[in-house]
C-alpha cells in the first residue's frame, strides 16, 4: 500500500483499489459512480482530513521545528 493509508483512509475519504483484482476495483468504481450521497460524503470528508492533515499552516507548523532543530547541529 505503500503511503496510501496516510493519504486516506479507505471507506472514508476514498476506496483502496486492488490493482491486481481489475474486477474489484471495476466493481467499486461502478458503486461510486453510482451512488452520489457516498460520493458527497466521501468528498467532505477529504476536504476535512486535507484541512487538518496536509493544509500548508498544519505541515509549516510541522515541518518549522524540524527545520530550526537542524540548523543548531
């Protein structure tokens, strides 16, 4: 999987598409294009984990220490 469970997490901002099952992965698709309420929720919930994960005030903020800390070795 790789870095993809830091990105989202599946069922709740995305699905995980097995890419060595192209019939799952088809299957999931279809089920989102389908169905537009889990798409919408989906949708906030991306936007809400983006904002509080990887928003460049939340990352800055992180990264700020890190940076300075290795400035004074």
């Amino acid at each position: 999987m790789g870095g993809i469970p830091e990105v989202f997490r599946d069922g709740i901002e995305g699905y995980y598409w097995n890419l060595d099952n192209p019939a799952e992965s088809a299957a999931k698709m279809v089920q989102l294009l389908e169905d537009p309420t889990t798409r919408q929720r989906m949708s906030v919930a991306a936007k809400k984990r983006f904002a509080a994960e990887f928003d460049e005030n939340v990352v800055g903020a992180r990264l700020l220490p890190f940076l300075v800390c290795g400035e004074h070795e």
